[in-house]
C-alpha cells in the first residue's frame, strides 16, 4: 500500500515540476468528489490562491488528504492560465456502504452484531473500522461462551455507482460449557476453599458454566495471589482445557505446585534512633512466626514511615531486607530507617479555591505554620474539609523553601456545586404525594454581592406541599459568628399537617413560628447547642367519633421552649458513615420561666454506630429513646409533643404513627409519654462509582421499640419488625426502598409485610 501512495505521489508530482519559478497559484479546485464537500476538502489544504507554487507543500496537502480516510488515491494536476497556475486536486472516493448483509448468526440478532460492528448503511467503506467492529463482535459471542466463533468480511464494489455491498459471514460454532472443574496439587487449602476463588463455574443448576479465555486466565492469577498471601511466594498455577468426548462440554484442569509456606523467621529494625524499639514494633504486622507475604510487608512499610510522618519527620525513609534462611526456610526481616531531620511547617497554601474564602478553609485546618508536620492531625483536616461538602477533592502536598527544616504544605481542593435550586416532586409512604420547590446555597456571603457566595453559611428556602403537609420553612446558619468558633443561627417556619386516618393523623395541626440557635464545638468532635423556639400550634378537625380527652386536644397554644444538646460524633463521614460512632442527649424546657401556655420538658438519647466489615459490608446499630412529661398548670403533655412510633423512621412493618396508645373511641394513635426504638442493619454496598462513593446498597434488618402512654410504664412491653432494604443514590436524589414485616401483631393488619419507600426532591 505504502508503495502504490509512493508511486501515486511521484505521478502526481511529476505533472507540477514544470512550473515556472516565481509562478503564483490562482485557483485551487477538487476534482472526483461526490460524496465529500468540496468545502470540507479544501479546508485542509494549507495551498491557498495568491500564493506561490510550493512542491513540498502540494506534497503535504497531498498526505493531509489522505489522512481524512475518505479516498483511495489522491492526485495533484496544474493547469496553465493566462494569470498563473490552477492547482487541481483530484480524489478517488472510497465507495458508500449501500447494504450489510449478515449470515451464519443465530445467538446474536442482526441488530445486535450491526451494533457492535458499528458501520451503518451510508458510510464510506473503511477496513480499519470493519476490523475493529469484527474484533468487538467476536468478543461478545466468547463472553457468551462461543469463543471458537469465527466472523469474516467480503466487499462487493460497484465500481460504476462506487458503492459496495458489506457482507459479514459468521461461524458461530459449538457453545461451550464447562463440564468439570479439577484440582490438582493443593495440599495447604482444600478443593472447596480453592473454588470460591474462581470466577469460572461448571454448569449446574441455573449456572450457564460458560467459557471465557479471559475468565480462566484471571482465575490462574487469583489463586496465584491467594497463595501469596499466604506465604507461599514460590507457588506455581497452571491450567489446561480439555474438550470431552461429545464435543460439546470443557474441562478445566488447574494444577498447583505449592512449594515451602514461608514464614517470618527473625525482624531486627536499623536505624531508629529517635523513637523506642518497642513503640516502632507494635506498628508491625509481620512477627517472628507470622506468615510472610509481600503485601503485609508494604503495608508495613507505610504504617512505618506514617508513624514518622505523624512526628513531623515527613522525609523519613524506610527500606525492607527480606531474607530466606536456607536451613530454617524462614524469611529474616531487616527494617532500615533513615530518620533525616524534623521538618516544620512554613506557611500553608490554599489553591484551587475559586469561590471559597481562605478563611473557610483556613479555620478548618488542625496543623498550624510553626508547628512540625504531623500526619494524623493533616488527615483528621482532610476529613473536616469534606465534611463542609463543598468540595469534591481534597489533597495536600508539600513544597520546599529555602530553609531545609521547614516547607509549605500545599492545600488543593477542588469545588463542587454548593448551590441548588430544587423543583419537582416525590412520593412516600409517609407522605403521600410531595411537591418540593427549595432555594440552597451551602457556601453562603451575605455580603458578597451579587454572587453570594463565599463565607461558608447556609441559607435555605423550602417549601413542600403535598397530600397530607404544606411546608414552609426559612433557615440560615452562620458556622463563625463574628470570627469566632460559634455558630448561630436563625429559623421561621409554617407547618400544616392535614388530617389522615391512614397515617394516623385524627386531627390537622399548624405551627407558626421561629427560633434561634447557638452552637459551640469542641475538640472537633463534640458538639453542644442551645436553641429557643416560639411557635403558634392550633389543633383542629378532630374525628367526630374521638374521645373527650382528644377533642380536649382542639385549640391554639403558643409553645416556648429552650433547649440544650449534646453530640459526640466520631463518624468517618457524616454523609455516608461507614466507620465509628455518633452519639446525642438533648433536654428541653417548655413553659414555665421561658413562658407559653402549657408546661412540660422532655430528655431523649440516642447512639448510632458503624462497623465495617468483609470489605463492602457495615453493621448498623442505632438506639433512641425518649420521655416527656407535663408539670406545673399542665396537666397532659400536647398531642403535638408526645412521641408516635411505626414507619419507615421508627419500627419498619407497621403503619405509620400505628405502634403505641390508641384513642379508646377512634382507634386512632394519640402519642405517648415515653418512647424508645433500637435497629440492627447489615448493609453491602453492590455498586460503586469511580470515586469510591456508593450508588447501591442492600440490607436486611431488625427494629424493636414501643411507645408508652406514661413514663411509668417505659420498657413495659415492645413490638418488633425485621425485612430487607434497598437505597440508591439517582441523580435526582437518594430512594430509599424497605420491605418490613411485623413480629409482633398491633391489630392493624397483622402479620401481612408492608413496604415503606421514600423517593427525594430533584435537583
């Protein structure tokens, strides 16, 4: 191919040598070209009239040409004129597929193999793309188990109309499928433990048993690295495929030649001067005894330089000697640490921050200029900077200065979107039919007109109408008032809940009103908040059929109450805990010296906890309980402040507000005085996305709680649900899906399962 260009070009060229020195290049056309603008092949030609004639550069159009893919030959002609030279670029256009034709396919529609060869009728005939196409339509009938499929192409030209027919000729062959599986050569690990390894499975039962080259390739590799990690480090894996009899099943033979499990013999550590010996060793995994593997040995290397860099001596190096004793078969471990000096941080540097005050990230920071590098306190920033979720990326660096013991740690973050206005509309078992509309920015300023943004306070406009609630809320929060670490903050609101017999609600309820809020943290993990609200709640539409102590219950009431909380939080991540634990206590004060027109306080505590495990899973505990209790001129606690257990917030497998007191008339749920409700849930995350972040998680539960109509009959007697569940996070927000059924039987009904579901705003 490469000689017929030459040769082409050289025809070509020599047509042009005859021009005259100095001649000038009036005209450029295209000749031959029906399918292809002549615009779209003139705009790569860098030979422009008014110019002089240029062989080379004729010559470079010429390989520019070509290099669309279009055409077959290309040419370059002159013409003389009166006025100077017409440069004529003729084309030979590859032909326009006119049809496909397919033939030999049967597992694979027609549809399906155009698709991956992804050449349509209309194009222009390419063997390059019709390779590649054939490539992908190969591997997708191995990945179904025809990996002896054979697909070839023939091309019909038309010369006279320079169109082609593309025809595709498939061998299919036999499907094949793995008969048996063998073994050989394991002594350490049985064959059951050697199979769960294996992505390859023989067919049986609603297992296809299908194979794949590449499947088999990466199962060899996997029992490979088991063995490793084991300490096996001179294991040998083999496999071999043999075809049975019929012709129609495989078998697939692994051999393993285990070889000696090695195992740490003695670990001496060099150089370490600055710290204990002893302090040092507890870092490491690999012991005399332990069994050796390369992957626990650089896991120890980094916890060993960490435990430097966590000491401020962030260029400290450390280098591991394993050696294996031919008489006792262990591998002596020698540690070499190079300490180098203490190194002080100069000046930090925020960049990539674009919106974000310095400031914001500044005063998230725990490692201060002056103050020698310490890794645990760089992280435990990391964490806070993405705790404020305004930032998709965090990463730091150091840079060094002119003064060797002292460098600049360099902050880089990178912004995600703080601000949203929210519309559209959601259903849930709780609610019914929802419509949202919400104005947010997370990443307020006040005062940075006209863009807002900036300070790091919150401000929020949300309003939610649906079925059963019309809400409207208004919230700002200032994380640092007046520069110092206390936050404050502002709320008003307008809540209505309409009457609902199927959600247990045998009133409508309104509440105006609004609050301060004034909050403090400490040692960054615990957090105490004081808060007053005063609201106007009136009580309305109770059920004809009520009792007299419920319509009792009908009026307006304005509510005061102050309140104080507590939390320890000790979660990885607040958004997506999947490690450690938060723990709360609130008290609040209602009436009586903070004024309003019924008296009562209320306590509540709670714990949630996370515990990883086996990679994707985390154990979920959680306990809240709480009392409230009327006193002074108050002789019940309001209907609107009692504690309502069931649903999807409470205990999963019964309606709504239906576990605890009834009203002994309307059966219809009146609250109590003393709650308390605990879950156990085990949740697999099934999907991820590429930055690590969950989009699908499974889980199974168990929820046991109650409500008390007094605080005298606390713990008495309780009601329990168990199900699975289901949460995804869409780009329209996170759903959540549960299916509970009811242990215990609180006559609504029964044991029959009930499925409590929540699908959020848009954004």
């Amino acid at each position: 191919m490469r000689v017929a260009i030459g040769f082409l070009l050289a025809i070509g060229l020599a047509g042009v040598v005859h021009a005259e020195d100095g001649r000038r290049i009036i005209a450029v056309d295209v000749s031959g070209a029906s399918t292809i603008a002549k615009e779209t092949i003139l705009a790569k030609v860098q030979t422009k009239p008014g110019a002089p004639y240029n062989d080379s550069m004729v010559s470079e159009d010429i390989r520019r040409l070509f290099a669309l893919g279009y055409f077959t030959d290309v040419r370059a002609d002159l013409e003389d004129l009166p006025d100077g030279l017409k440069l004529i670029f003729v084309v030979v256009e590859k032909p326009t597929i006119s049809s496909l034709q397919v033939q030999g396919n049967h597992a694979l529609p027609r549809a399906k193999l155009l698709e991956l060869l992804g050449i349509s009728k209309g194009t222009l005939y390419d063997p390059r793309k019709v390779k590649e196409g054939i490539d992908a339509i190969k591997a997708e009938y191995a990945r179904r188990g025809f990996s002896q499929a054979e697909v070839v192409s023939r091309v019909d030209s038309q010369p006279t109309d320079n169109v082609a027919v593309l025809h595709l000729l498939v061998d299919e062959g036999v499907r094949l499928r793995i008969a048996q599986i063998l073994i050989e050569g394991n002594q350490a690990f049985s064959d059951r433990r050697i199979r769960k390894l294996l992505k390859t499975k023989r067919r049986r039962w609603l297992l296809p048993g299908l194979y794949t080259e590449q499947v088999v390739e990466e199962d060899v590799e996997r029992i490979r690295t088991f063995y490793h990690k084991h300490g096996y480090q001179d294991v040998e894996v083999t496999k071999q495929v043999y075809r049975d009899p019929s012709g129609k099943g495989l078998l697939i033979h692994f051999t393993i030649v285990e070889g000696l499990q090695h195992r740490v013999g003695t670990v001496r550590l060099e150089g370490a001067v600055l710290f204990p010996e002893p302090e040092l060793r507890k870092t490491i995994a690999l012991k005399p005894g332990t069994v050796f593997n390369d992957e626990t040995l650089q896991e120890d290397l980094r916890l060993l330089k960490q435990y430097y860099g966590d000491r401020g001596y962030i260029h400290a190096q450390v280098a591991a000697d394993p050696q294996l004793d031919p008489t006792t078969k262990r591998v002596n471990l020698t540690y070499r640490m190079t300490e180098n000096e203490l190194v002080y941080v100069n000046r930090i540097d925020i960049q990539g921050n674009l919106r974000t005050k310095d400031i914001v990230v500044r005063r998230e920071m725990r490692i201060y200029p002056g103050e020698s590098f310490n890794g645990a306190k760089i992280r435990k920033s990391l964490d806070r900077l993405y705790n404020l979720g305004y930032f998709e990326e965090v990463n730091v660096d150091t840079e060094p200065t002119s003064a060797s013991d002292h460098e600049d740690l360099i902050v880089q973050v990178k912004e995600s979107k703080t601000g949203s206005f929210s519309f559209g509309g959601g259903f849930s078992s709780v609610d019914r039919l929802v419509g949202l509309v919400e104005l947010e920015q997370r990443n307020f300023d006040w005062k940075n007109f006209p863009n807002f943004t900036g300070a790091g306070q919150d401000l929020r406009l949300r309003a939610e109408i649906g079925t059963v609630r019309r809400f409207f809320d208004l919230s700002f929060t200032e994380p640092w008032i007046f520069g110092y670490p206390l936050s404050f903050g502002l709320d008003a609101f307008n809540r209505t809940r309409l009457r609902s017999r199927n959600l247990g609600l045998a009133f409508e309820e309104q509440r105006r009103g609004g609050g301060l809020r004034l909050g403090k943290e400490f040692a960054d993990v615990l957090q105490v908040n004081l808060s007053h609200e005063v609201f106007r709640t009136v009580i309305s539409d109770v059920v004809s059929e009520a009792s007299a102590d419920l319509k009792a219950e009908e009026g307006t009431n304005t509510i005061s109450a102050s309140g104080l909380s507590v939390s320890f939080d000790k979660r990885n991540n607040r958004f997506d805990p999947t490690r450690g634990y938060f723990l709360f206590s609130s008290a609040d004060l209602a009436g009586g010296i903070v004024g309003g027109d019924k008296d009562f306080y209320r306590v509540q505590g709670g714990t949630s906890t996370y515990l990883p495990h086996f990679d994707r899973f985390v154990l979920e505990t959680r306990l809240r309980t709480g009392i409230v209790k009327a006193y002074g001129d108050s002789d019940e606690v309001p209907i609107f402040e009692r504690f309502f257990g069931g649903g999807s917030g409470t205990i999963r497998g019964f309606r709504e507000r239906r576990v605890g007191p009834r009203d002994p008339l309307s059966n219809d749920p009146i609250g109590g005085e003393a709650s308390m409700t605990g879950s156990v849930e085990e949740v697999i995350t099934l999907i991820k996305d590429e930055r690590g972040r969950s989009i699908l998680k499974g889980s199974v539960f168990y929820d046991v709680g109650n409500v008390w109509r007094r605080v005298d009959q606390f713990a008495e007697s309780f009601r329990s649900g168990v199900g699975v569940g289901t949460r995804v996070n869409t780009p329209i927000g996170p759903v959540r899906l549960d299916l509970g059924f009811p242990v215990s039987n609180v006559g609504d009904g029964g044991h029959k399962p009930r499925l409590h579901f929540n699908v959020s705003r848009s954004f």
